[in-house]
C-alpha cells in the first residue's frame, strides 16, 4: 500500500472533488477509506471480485449487472470495466461542471478484422460518451452484434510499429442495411484492416458518398490506404502512418509529414491523423467540424 497514492485520494474526498474509478481502482478507495471515511455507505461498484473488499471498507456495494455498469453517489464515480467507459465518461464530464453543446449527430465507423484496437475503442467510446451522438460501427459481411478482432499497434523503439492481439470490437448495425444519407460523419480507424477493406467495392462506395457529399470524414494510421483507393484524395492535404506515405502521394494528396506522430490535420470535411497517439486532436478536429463542443 503506497502511502503517497493513500494520501492523494483522501486529499480529494475531503476536499469533496470529483473522484472517478473504474473496474480494480477502487481497491485504492477502499485502502483510502480508513483515513477519509470515503466510502461509508456510499454506493460504489467495480469489477465483481472487488466487492468483498468494498463491503468491508464500509461501503454500500452495487452488484453490477453488465460489464458496463457505472453508478453515482454525490461526488464519487465508479464504473465495473471499460464496457462502460461511454457512461463514466459522461458522469465525470458533468461532475466538472461541462455542458455539451451541439445538435444531434449519427457518425459510422468503418471496422474490420484486426483494425488497431484503440484506433477504434477510444474514439467509439469518447464520442458514445457525449450525448449528443449517436454512433455506429459496421464490417462488411458481418452483422450488429458479431464482433471483430483487433490488433495493438505500439511505437517501441523499433523500425516500425509492433503488433499485438487486441481486444475483440462487438459491431452495432448490419453492413447491408446501412443507409449512408442518415449519418453525419464517418471515422476510419487504422491497423490491418484497411489493407482487405480498400479492395471492397462496397467500402469504396460508402467512403465516396460521404466525401462527396461534403460529409466529414476522420481517418487515422492505415485507413487512409482506403481513402486512396477511393480515389477521393486528389487535391487534398492530409497524414497518415508514415509507411502509407505512397498511397497518400499516388491518392493525388499533399503529404504532412507527422512530426511528431500525434499530429492530426483537417483540409476541409477530412480529418487525418497518424497514429493513435493524436487521438485528443483526431477527436477533438472530428467533433469541431461536426458542431460538437465540451465547454467548462
């Protein structure tokens, strides 16, 4: 038990600052709770194993029912997994004192088999978190609720990226019933996928409807190899992960070198970053074209 960690969290409970934790966190609240009274009957809940220990700490432990529960009680937020990141993240946005601001938008992501698993999860979820979005996410030949696997891409040092298995991504609507005139915005994320999904007509449709309407497009890492493919990057100016320079330049595209690699830039309706690292610019360019805003 880290005194310093300790002594951290019972600062913020007196102080009465919003206090957020997900899924194993609250072993800290509960290792807190002796010095800060935090959690004496207050409603908490975690990942399922963690209740025990929160019952003894003197807390009033809510059984989560999914993986995505999250529950309130005044200042302190918890949440059982990342399955409820969307929900944590609108509580914690409110007990700030934010506001969001923005009519209602439909965004559809692209997804395939082994996209990079952040690539996809922390846009998905960071936009599901504000209220007024609504977002889907699609893969060819596959429907709402079959899932896709992904891949970790890191940056370590190495001559390129490294790869590792990810989480697997659950799809929200049926490919074959997509009607592109309801969404407002469409986001790529990168990995492997992109490499399979340019060469699919279907893709390629999709991708040119929301372009040539104007629509924003945010495409981050390898996605843009499907932007290229599209034919929709002949005068454009855009990044990408620097090994998909080529397709960028052949695509007719002015290429930004990203330097450094969370750099993100928009040209128009199209937002295009290199790697998951920009994803405070990627989504933060995203929400800004569609009209979204989080004031404090």
């Amino acid at each position: 038990m880290n005194e310093s960690v300790v002594s951290l969290v019972t600062h913020f409970a007196k102080s009465g600052k919003p206090i957020a934790s997900i899924c194993h966190g609250q072993l800290i609240l509960a290792a807190a709770a002796a010095t800060a009274d935090l959690l004496k009957g207050r409603k908490v809940t975690a990942y399922h194993t963690v209740g025990p220990v929160l019952v003894a700490a003197g807390a009033h432990w809510v059984e989560p029912e999914t993986l995505a529960a999250c529950t309130v009680d005044g200042n302190l937020i918890t949440a059982a997994s990342y399955y409820g990141h969307p929900e944590y993240i609108r509580h914690f946005i409110k007990a700030l004192g934010a506001t969001v601001t923005g009519s209602n938008k439909r965004i559809l992501f692209l997804c395939g088999d082994y996209m990079e698993d952040y690539e996809v999860m922390v846009p998905f979820q960071s936009l599901e978190a504000l209220e007024c979005c609504y977002v889907d996410a699609v893969c060819p030949n596959k429907k709402a609720g079959d899932t896709c696997p992904t891949a970790v891409h890191d940056f370590e040092g190495d001559q390129t990226y490294s790869e590792k298995p990810g989480h697997n991504f659950k799809l929200t609507a049926n490919f074959d019933d997509i009607d592109a005139s309801t969404y407002d915005a469409l986001v790529i994320p990168g990995g492997r996928a992109p490499e399979y999904l340019a060469l699919d007509p279907a893709v390629i449709k999709l991708v040119k409807h929301f372009m040539d309407a104007g629509k924003p497009v945010a495409s981050i890492c390898h996605g843009q190899q499907i932007l290229a493919a599209a034919g929709v990057l002949k005068g454009k100016k855009c990044t990408a992960y620097p090994a998909v320079k080529l397709n960028v330049e052949l695509g007719g595209a002015t290429w930004l070198e990203p330097d450094p690699i969370d750099r993100c830039f928009t040209d128009g309706n199209l937002v295009t970053g290199a790697a998951w690292p920009g994803h405070p610019q990627f989504i933060a360019q995203l929400m800004s074209l569609l009209g979204v805003e989080v004031r404090f």
